[in-house]
C-alpha cells in the first residue's frame, strides 16, 4: 500500500466525531468511514483521501435530530446519534471485512457444543446422573444453554425419569 502523506491524513475537519481506521483496496484512493455532526443531522460519510484534492466525503447516509418521539431525559439528537453509530458500525465493518461479533459468538458456540458431546458422551442415564451428582457442571452448562439458545443436557419428565 502506498504511504499517504501526514498533510492529507490530518486534515481537520471539526465536524467529525467518529472514524474509522484509513483503508485502501486495490485502485482505490485511501478513505475512511466518518460520522459527521452537521448541526441539524448526523451523516455517515465514506471520506476519501486522493492526494490531488483536500478531502472529501461521499455516500452519505442522513439522520435528521428530531425531538419529538425521544424521552425528556435524552439531549436532542440522541436517537438520530444511535441510528448514525449503528450504520457506522455497520460500514466500518464491512469496510475492514470483520464479521459481527454474534457471527464470531455462533461459530464459537456450534465448536464448544461438540466437544461437549463428544465428551459427555451419549448415556443419557448417566448424564442425567452427572448432573445431578455436579452442581458446578449443571451450572456451567446452564449458562452455556442460556448464552447460546442450544441444549446439552438431556431432558428429564416431570416424573424425574426420561
């Protein structure tokens, strides 16, 4: 990647609060994902750094500050801001190609479900009886169930036996 000059990368511009990390793909100028604060609205611009010209901004998505359906306890704007952050989130993901943290989360949870089973094994008897016997393992388990909407432990009825 070429190196961009300390000039171009500093340009101040009083209306950003949020950028990302500078990135640049192949015949692509270096550019970043920026929220701007435009007084009135919030913007999340791609910003783009070319070497000829000063920066400037491109793509825009606009959320206009509105008080009307935000609680009293809210400053003007705040719904406006958290709708601009998450499209922020949104490109500066898909800009530095990084999954979503729940997909990261899921990928995880599908590996640690198998090494589970493969060893808790598959008596559900004596699984039952592990459980029971291990108050720390159950209870490990259960947030496990909890934090990822997948069930280990084997089902037990109502009369206590499966």
């Amino acid at each position: 990647m070429p190196k961009i000059p300390c000039s171009e990368m500093t340009a101040i511009d009083k209306s950003i609060i949020a950028a990302s990390p500078m990135v640049q793909g192949p015949a692509e100028c270096p550019h970043r994902i920026v929220i701007r604060d435009l007084g009135d609205q919030y913007v999340v611009h791609t910003q783009v750094f070319d070497g000829v010209q000063k920066p400037w901004f491109h793509q825009g998505d606009y959320f206009v500050k509105t008080n009307d359906s935000a609680p009293i306890a809210h400053p003007p704007g705040a719904e406006a801001l958290c709708k601009a952050w998450a499209r922020f989130d949104e490109r500066v993901r898909r800009a530095l190609q990084t999954p979503k943290p729940d997909h990261r989360v899921s990928e995880v949870a599908d590996i640690a479900e198998t090494i589970i089973k493969t060893l808790m094994g598959d008596d559900q008897e004596h699984l039952r009886d592990e459980f029971e016997n291990d108050y720390q393992l159950d209870s490990d388990v259960e947030t496990f169930e909890n934090l990822t909407g997948k069930k280990i432990r084997p089902i037990i009825s109502s009369n206590g036996g499966a």
